[in-house]
C-alpha cells in the first residue's frame, strides 16, 4: 500500500509541474489575445442584436470597465476596440435599462413600459418572455432580466472552459514532447525506485503547504530550488539518455541480419512513446487545481496511517502503591507543646511541666 501510494504521489506531482506551466502559458496567451472580452462581446452581440449591442457598449458605465486590448495583426480574434472582460449582472440591466430608454427616446417611462413600447424585433420577444408574470413590478423586471444574463453567461463560461481544455491538451502534449514526459516511464520508475518516490513524496510536502507563513519560509524556497535538479536524477525527464539508445540501434541495424526484426522494435518503441506522450497530454489537461488536490489528499491519506489501539489499564481501586506506608491524615501523631495563655505573668509551675502518670484525658493543663 506504501508503494501504491508514493507511486500515485509522484504522478500527481508530475502532473501538477506541467500543469502549472501549461496554466500559466494559456493565461498570457489569454490575455494577449483578449478571448474573455470578445467572448463576451459575441455573447451581448448575441443576446442584445448589433445595433443595440453597439450603444451598450458605449455606455459610459462600460466604457470605464473596458481595459481588453483591441484588435491587431496578432490579436486577430480580439474585439475591434477595448471591451470589458466582465460585467455583472446588475450592471447589465441598469445600462440595458437605459440604452434602450435613450435609442428609442422613452424617457421618464419605466422598465416594463419600455419593453412593451419596444419597436418589433428580436430583443422586444425576448425581453416579452423573459418578463412574463412580473406585470408593472419593475423590480422583478429588473431581477428577470438579471437572471436571463446570468444563465447566458454561466453557458459561455462552459463554452470558454472548454476552450481552454482543450488549449491545455495541446500545451501538455507539447510540454511532454518537449520534456520527454512519459507517464508509462515514470510510474515504471517510481514502481522500483525507493530513492525516487521518496524525491516525490518530498516535493509534494511542499505543495501540502496551506498556510501563508510556511510557505514563505528560507526552507520551502530552497527546495523549491532544488527541485528541478532532484526530478532530473530521480525521473526519467529529457532526452539525455536517449543518445545511447539510437546509438544500439544504429550498430545493430549495420549488421548483415535482416532488418524487420530491428523495425519492429523501433515501432513499437515510437506508439509507447506516443501514447505516453498522449497520456501525459490528458493528464494535463485536467487543470493544476485538480492535481493540486489531488497531491494534498493523497499526502494526507499518506501520513494519517492507521490509529494505534488504545489501552486503558483496569481500574484497580487505590491509588497508592501496594508497598507505601499508610499515613493516618486525621490524627497526626506529633504534638504541640501545651501553652498557658491564662496567666502570661506567672511563674511557670513545675508539677504542669513534669509528665503526668495518671493524667485522665479531660484533664485540664493545669492539673486541676
């Protein structure tokens, strides 16, 4: 079970490192290209038609939420001008509210009486079946319109994730081309390496790290650090022992014996290494989120082990020691010196000093 387990940490602390590479890589490619703002206007061109998209964004509300590059020779799937990459869903409403009361001068009418005065197209039967049942409330006008936002947007979100899955598979096969990141290789190396599950497990102690203060510790950058050359000698990562291998090949291949016995060899060795290629690509694809998880519960499963049993020793009924002398706590044996407090001025008597034979025990101090 040991084994299992350092096996699966170190694949998921493989995966991690290329996934956060492979992140980060799609975030600036997102950014340069601007995919969340045009995404978003594509999304209101949509929902709003041309024309009335078009006075939406050039709402001054908008127009100071609007940061995204636009378009150029390299940005060539970015909106024409800056467009914001988000907009909430009471935003929306208050500048749709009031693009449409400006495009069709209804002035001093609410919203509900300007939907209905709307001239006949597409955005007037939307926001009709939308706003069915809210009657003259313009409030809950307001909150359907929000609602319909909300749903078209939360549909484009899963369209653009699953843009970036697939942004992400292709950097991760790239990645693992690049890095020779073969999962078939690693887990048959992490299987029969002590030495390197031990590296792994190391390296995803420091992923286990939560809080703030620990993780900025001299101790934790320094294994950061380490931690590329530790993968290098322990995994089997780049292409340096690849050499030695093509070189076998190519002095076999110079012998007089027939060749299909050395071809198939090759072949089969180039699909394993595709696949894993392949393998890896999907693994990354999954997100840096996911294997981060992943890494953390698996260490936590991994150092909780299995609770001792506990044993309680039977109650025997004394708390002393069988052997200890018993001390009688209610008459103690020592005596005080009997003081005359009665007359402090008189002379002391010497029948009260000398002992008593046959003093009875409520006799007074002074023998009386």
């Amino acid at each position: 079970m040991e084994r299992v387990l350092g096996v699966a940490i170190g694949i998921s602390v493989v995966c991690l490192l290329l996934s956060i590479i492979a992140s980060h890589v799609q975030e600036v490619w997102a950014a340069f290209s601007a995919r969340r703002a045009a995404s978003l206007e594509a999304a209101l061109h949509s929902m709003l038609g041309n024309e009335v998209a078009n006075e939406f964004f050039k709402h001054p509300l908008i127009q100071t939420i609007s940061f995204s590059v636009p378009r150029t020779r390299w940005r060539r799937k970015a909106p024409v001008e800056s467009r914001p990459t988000y907009i909430s869903s009471a935003l929306f409403s208050r500048v749709l509210f009031a693009t449409l009361t400006e495009y069709h001068s209804l002035h001093g009418v609410s919203l509900p009486e300007v939907i209905r005065r709307l001239p006949p197209s597409d955005l007037k039967r939307r926001l009709q079946a939308i706003v069915v049942g809210t009657a003259n409330d313009e409030q809950a006008c307001a909150l359907a319109i929000e609602q319909w936002y909300d749903g078209t947007m939360d549909r484009i979100n899963g369209f653009y994730k699953r843009n970036t899955q697939w942004t992400l598979l292709t950097l991760g096969f790239i990645l693992a081309v690049l890095c020779n990141a073969n999962l078939f290789t690693i887990t048959e190396k992490l299987w029969t390496s002590d030495d390197a599950r031990a590296a792994l497990s190391a390296t995803a102690q420091m992923y286990n790290c939560k809080d703030g203060a620990g993780c900025i510790d001299k101790n934790y950058e320094d294994a950061q650090r380490r931690m590329s050359s530790d993968l290098a000698n322990y995994l089997p990562l780049g292409y340096h022992r690849v050499g030695d291998y093509w070189t076998g090949l190519r002095g076999q291949w110079k012998r007089p014996a027939p060749h299909w016995h050395i071809a198939l060899p090759i072949l089969g060795a180039w699909i394993y290494q595709f696949a894993g290629w392949g393998l890896t690509g999907v693994a990354v694809s999954l997100g840096a989120p996911f294997w981060f998880d992943t890494v953390n519960k698996l260490i936590n499963l991994r150092l909780a082990g299995a609770k001792p049993p506990r044993t309680i020793p039977p109650f025997t009924g004394s708390l002393a020691p069988p052997d200890a002398a018993v001390v009688n706590v209610i008459t103690p044996q020592t005596t005080a010196p009997v003081v005359n407090v009665t007359a402090p001025d008189a002379a002391p008597d010497p029948s009260a000093t000398a002992p008593a034979q046959d003093a009875s025990p409520g006799a007074s101090p002074s023998g009386g």
